[in-house]
DNA sequence: GGTAATTTGTCAGTGAATTGTCAGCTGGAT
DNA sequence: ATCCAGCTGACAATTCACTGACAAATTACC
C-alpha cells in the first residue's frame, strides 16, 4: 500500500513516515503543495495524508483540484484543533476522513487502514479469500483461525493482490507498490517473493500469467 | 503499439525502454533531437515520449516541425520539474500531455495508454468486440467476464486488431507495430499469430483479406 | 551498543512457456 | 488446373519465471 504523507512540519513528517512505514505501508512525502498536488495528479497512491497548511498551495485547493480532476484517491485531512470550519470545508472539498492535531500515529494507521479498505470495496477489516483470512488490523494472515506466520514484505504482497483480486498485477506495479520510492528494475526479488508466498500458503494462491504478472488463484 | 523514446540520458532510457517493453509496447528509442526528429516524421508510431532537452535540436522544434508537417501522433512531453514554463510552451506546440522528471514509470505507461486510446477514438479503456471484451488497463480479453488467457504476443495483435477495427490491416504494418525495428521481413511469424489467436477466440475473430492482410470479422 | 537471529535481496543454474522457423499443405483467384 | 498467399503442425530458439544457496540488511535481544 503506496501512501503520499503531504507536511511541511519535518518533525511530525518523520513521525508519520516512520511509524507508516513500520506499519507495513510504501510511504513517500512531500513538503510543499505543488509537488503534493503534482504527485496525487500523476500518481497512484493508495492513500493520502494531507495537511491543510502546506506552503505553495493550501490543503484545500489541492483537494479540490483532485477531485474536479477525477482523482478519487481516498485522503485523509490533518487539520489543526478547534478549526471545525476546515474540517467542514475539507469534506465538502472531496476529504474522506479528518484528525486533529496533535494526534496519535495509531489512530491515523486505523483510519487509513479503513479508507484503504472502503475504497478498495471491502467493508471488514478481515476479508477472506479462499480458506484463508486476511486481517489489516494485525498483520495477519490465518487459516481456520490458525495464525500463519508471514514476513512484513510477503503480507504486504499477498494483502495487494487480495485488494486487487481479479485482475492481474504486474511485477512493476508490485514494485511500487510495495517498495518505496525507485527501485532496480532489473531485479528478481518480486519472483523470489512470490515464491516464498506460495510456500507459506501454498503454490495456488498466486497464479502467474506468463509476460504480465500474477493474478490470485482461482478460488482465492 | 510502437513507441518512439527520444531521451538522451542513457540510465533514464534505459529504465523506459525496459519498462515500456514490459508492459507490451514495442520501442524504439533515439537518443539525438535530429533523428528522433527523422524517424518520427518517417515512421508511423502510435505515440512518442519526448525529452525537451535533446541534443541538436531540441525537443519542441521536433514538435512544432512534426506538427506543421501534419503529423498527428501523440506526443507525451517529458520535462524537468518547476519549468511550468516548457510545458506551457509544449502544450502550446501540440503535446498532448506531459510528466515531470523525475517520474514514475507506472504513470508514463498509463499515459500512454490512454494517449493511444483517444488516438484511436474510444473513450473506455474497455473495448468490446463481439462478445469479447478488451481491457488495455489490466490487459486482459474476457469472453462475458470470464478472462481468456493469452500469451502477450498474441494480446498485442488482437489488441492492435481491435484499434483498428473497420480498415483491413497488412501484414507489414502488423510487423511495425508489434515489434521493435529489428524484424525479419520474410518471416511468416505474423500468419503463425494470426493462426494461434484465431484458435483461441474463434476462426472468424480475424478474416483474411487474401493479397492484402486482416481484418476484424464482422460482428466484431 | 554489540551480537545473534531473522528477513530480504542477489545470483546462478534450471525448467518451462512462448515465440519464431521451417516444410509441407490448403484453398481461393484466375 | 495451376499458382501462390496463407495455414498448420512440429521443432528449435528464446525468453521468462522459479529455485536454492549465499550475502546483505534489518530487527530483536541481551
């Protein structure tokens, strides 16, 4: 899960980016609202946090410009306490979620977590694909609500092609989605990820379509 | 779907070379302003990718001279971040989009493909033909849902097919556009594809315009 | 803070699916 | 009936993905 954190402040940036990234997401930052703008524009994100006082170009504007554009990217608003009139406008802008400053890390992880899931069409944060049970909230993947012991890289992978069932993912889209920033392209630690997947949970799970990238198993 | 890369940074073309090719387009790339200049206004591409700053001649005269020449392939302009300048001008030269270096190559890929979809006049990125369905985002052909795997080669002539559905397409322009420049001419690899498709959707997907080359079926 | 344990990425070798080539065949146009 | 563009099945070459072993990096633990 690629997230965009859009902060001027580097302390609570660092905070953020730290925390996120340790909650298993891909997470990029930027500092200015151009270049927030600009990203969310041409990108795909999963997520965004979005500070209302960006220097450049406010919160607001750049929400706005989102969602006139099309973007239905889920975003989450950090406002500061007691401005109820920016949260308002802020919803109104196209915002799926708000917190206020100052806030608890864990508390914006949860609710990213559940924007990810809504825009991704799923309603729990447990979703089931085949025997198994995939759970957001804990990392964790279970069969028969036996817990299956899953490294931090190969849950993430299995969690994005759940959220994507039924098409296929490419290697690329893999990559940046679950690495952050660039990465050697000409590297096979996707296939290798894949692999262990497979022996984690089975060699179906994951089916692989020759010169495209995997899709889940039939009947996952 | 050929691609004209016209880069002169070396590890930047690489990088798009290699993911381009991946995600099933045919490239060829140019590295100085007066050949991607030649090669452009000589050969059919289904779109460009053009770096503003081309040694010998820059990339909007290529543009403007492309343009005034009548040539209308679609050109996605790549230039440096903060010169909103370039893209005005761009813009004004007749690009059709742009993207700020540095850039992901996710996005470039999806620019393109929606600048080879309006090119060709259709609005989705879902194209239906006959009870088929052809999806460029997720590059899959379903039947009433149902995915039909094919191998890439053989996505990318019914794909081509399909954008050019309504004029009889010959073998020699199949060849330029489902394969990088390096192609034997006296090779019967297209009728072979054609054979291999036809065996998976069905004998009269594709009808023979015996002397001329193919056609989409009727009904298709 | 340093060391052990775990996770992750790289590499080289192997295996399998895809793609191109070839040779002989088919069938439509004249 | 003949000719030749196009078709087809078999095979070879190539490309792409998988695997196991090792090295690097990260994390956990004292």
């Amino acid at each position: 899960m690629r997230i965009l954190v859009a902060e001027d402040d580097d302390r609570i940036a660092e905070t953020l980016v730290s925390a996120l990234s340790k909650a298993g997401f891909a997470v990029d930052r930027e500092r200015d609202g151009e270049s927030a703008w600009y990203r969310g524009d041409s990108e795909n994100f999963d997520a965004v946090v979005l500070d209302l006082g960006l220097p450049q170009m406010d919160g607001l504007t750049i929400l706005k410009r989102w969602r006139s554009a099309g973007r239905t990217v889920p975003v989450l608003i950090l406002t500061a306490r007691g401005q109820w009139e920016e949260r308002v406008d802020g919803i109104e802008a196209g915002a799926d979620d708000y917190v206020v400053k100052p806030f608890h890390v864990l508390e914006i992880i949860a609710r990213l977590r559940a924007l990810v899931r809504r825009a991704s069409g799923h309603a729990s944060s447990r979703i089931m694909f085949g025997p198994y049970q995939l759970d957001m909230r804990t990392m964790q993947v279970s069969a028969d609500g036996l817990p299956i012991e899953l490294t931090p890289q190969e849950f993430k992978l299995i969690a994005y092609m759940v959220h994507h069932r039924g098409r296929v993912v490419s290697q690329l889209e893999i990559t940046e989605h679950i690495y952050s920033q660039d990465y050697e392209r000409d590297s096979n630690a996707v296939e290798v990820l894949v692999g262990r997947v497979r022996k984690r949970l089975g060699k179906d799970v994951i089916k692989t379509r020759r010169g495209f990238g995997y899709t889940l198993g039939d009947g996952f």
